[in-house]
C-alpha cells in the first residue's frame, strides 16, 4: 500500500477538524508591575508582545521570558499568566476585557502610553476555542509553541499581521471585531505551521517536518477507515516495522496503530451523534469490519458502549472575552 502521489495536507484537515474559532482579541497596555491571569476553561490564548518585555508563567510553575517581537500560543488552553515585576494582585485577562468598552485595553502599574512604551509592556492578547476541544491532535500540540522575535520585532512572515492588528486596535471602524478574528484564524494556522522547526514536543506537529512520517499522517488523517495494518503503513513510510513503528512512537508520542484508533473513535463519537446511523453503521465508516469489535473497543477506551454514549448531552466550550 503506497501513499498517494499528492500527499495529503494533515495541517490543513486537523485545523478543520478541530475547528479554531477566535474568541477575543485585545491590545492591552500594562505598566509594570503586573500579573495578568488567563484561566478562563475552554480559551485558549494567543499573546504577542508588541512593546517592552514579560514573562510568561504556567500552573506549574514553568516561566518563558518574552520581550517585543516574540509570540507565544497556548493551543491546548492551559492556565496561565504574563506577568513583570513583583505585583502582589493579579489582574484577570478576561475580567478586564469583560469591563472595559473596545479592544484597547489599561492595566497594571504606571500605564504606558501609545507613544512612549519604555515604561511598561504591549501585548496583543487573542483567545480561540476549539470547536472540537476532544480532538485527538490536540494532545499532540506542545502546551506553548514560542515563535522568537528578533531585534524587537516578529519575524518577516508575521509582522503584516501584528500591523494590521495594530491599526484596527488604535483605529477600530465597523466590522472591526470581524478583521481581528480572521486575522487571529489565519495567524493561528500560519504559527502552527511555521512551529514545526520551533518545538521537539513529540506529536502529530512534529511528525509533519520527518520525511517517513509526515507522507504517512496525511494518509491517516485523509482516510481513516482505510485498512491500515502496521505493515501498510510501515512500507508507506518506507521503512521495516520495527523501524517504523519506533520512529512513529519517538516523534509522535504514541504507537502507529494506538494514534489510528484515536482518530478513528474520535470520528466514530461524531458520527454516533447521527441519529439515522446504526451503531453498524458507524463501525464500518471508521474502519471496523466487525461492530463487535467496534463496540468492545469503544467500550474500552471510552468507558461506555456506543449507544450510551451518543444519548449523553454533547458538551459544548464557553467562549468570552480574552
């Protein structure tokens, strides 16, 4: 079994599975000191530095520095803070948006102003939500993908973006808020692609840039349901079965076939949700001959059967203010 010629593109298909929709973005201007909390459940942020420097902190504890031109993304939505100095209050990210009129937002100790920044730390602030926040790919995100600036300012590809976000901050017209959250969906797509070479977290991002592996997702990720066997998918990446499989689990994180039951129940949870489809059905669209053995499986790894599981209440996340 080879790969298609045209390999299919895996960054493209997961982003339009998991659906990242912009929740808020905000250009926000804090003096030092400061803490700015984000924990709000369901967000997940998005935080460039415009002007001065912070460090970003996460719940345990880990710290990243940042200064103007750097960006950091938070896609699987942990809690966390940007913060400068010894400030004894936090100050909560969406609270502030919450009571505070436009998308110019004042915080934290003596506030820069617009023109003189030496005092204090620019941030544009975004938030998203996935609107399929059980997504399999998302465990397979780093928690911070950090894209460095230099000299003070983005790199060439994200720079346009971070202009554009500045003028509708200071200048914001009719459809403002329309502008910022399409551009906060195309940085968001172009950040994830260009991390490829910014982060050695094991996942589904950073078997994309291995020349065996990558070829191989996109066939995974275009046809699930295909019969897929160590050995097919072994020989598409062009490498033995032990190889292969040793590879897969170092750069992916988990074995081959455990990553393709993933993603095939995780289609099978939304197919189930199809009342019109029989558990049968479901079983044969992602890839099981058998709808017992679809069902044990499910019942394994969910902890339910099938057809308990598609009469519970789907869960929907709560967007908001950054």
């Amino acid at each position: 079994m080879s790969v298609p010629e045209s390999t299919p593109d895996v960054l493209g298909l997961v982003l339009r599975e998991v659906s990242f929709t912009s929740a808020a973005y905000r250009w926000i201007e804090m003096g030092a000191p400061f803490r700015l909390v984000f924990d709000r459940p369901g967000l997940r942020g998005v935080h460039l530095i415009a002007a001065g420097a912070c460090e970003l902190v996460l719940a345990d504890g880990s710290v990243t520095p940042l200064t103007a031109g750097d960006t950091v993304i938070l896609p699987r939505g942990d809690d966390h803070e940007l913060r400068s100095g010894r400030a004894a209050i936090a100050t909560s990210g969406f609270e502030l948006a919450a009571r505070t009129a436009g998308v110019r937002l004042r915080g934290g100790g003596p506030t820069s102003s617009a023109s003189s920044t030496d005092s204090g730390t620019t941030i544009v602030c975004g938030a998203f939500i996935a609107g399929d926040p059980d997504h399999p790919a998302l465990r397979g995100m780093p928690r911070v993908i950090h894209v460095p600036g230099k000299d003070g300012s983005p790199p060439a590809w994200l720079a346009p973006y971070v202009e554009v976000l500045r003028q509708e901050a200071f200048d914001a017209g009719p459809g403002s808020d329309v502008v910022m959250a399409r551009l906060s969906d195309a940085l968001i797509a172009r950040a994830l692609r260009e991390s490829g070479g910014l982060t050695d977290h094991p996942g589904w991002l950073a078997g994309l840039r291995d020349p065996h592996l990558g070829p191989v997702l996109g066939s995974i990720h275009a046809e699930p349901a295909r019969p897929w066997t160590l050995a097919t998918l072994a020989a598409a990446a062009g490498l033995s079965r032990t190889a292969f499989a040793a590879r897969f689990a170092a750069v992916v994180g988990e074995p081959p076939m455990h990553y393709l039951r993933s993603l095939r129940l995780h289609h099978a949870k939304r197919l189930l949700r199809d009342e019109r489809l029989t558990v049968a059905a479901v079983a044969a669209r992602v890839g099981y001959g058998s709808d017992v053995a679809f069902a044990a499986t499910f019942r394994r790894v969910v902890g339910v059967p099938p057809a308990e599981w598609r009469r519970r209440p789907p869960e929907t996340p709560e967007p908001g203010p950054a």
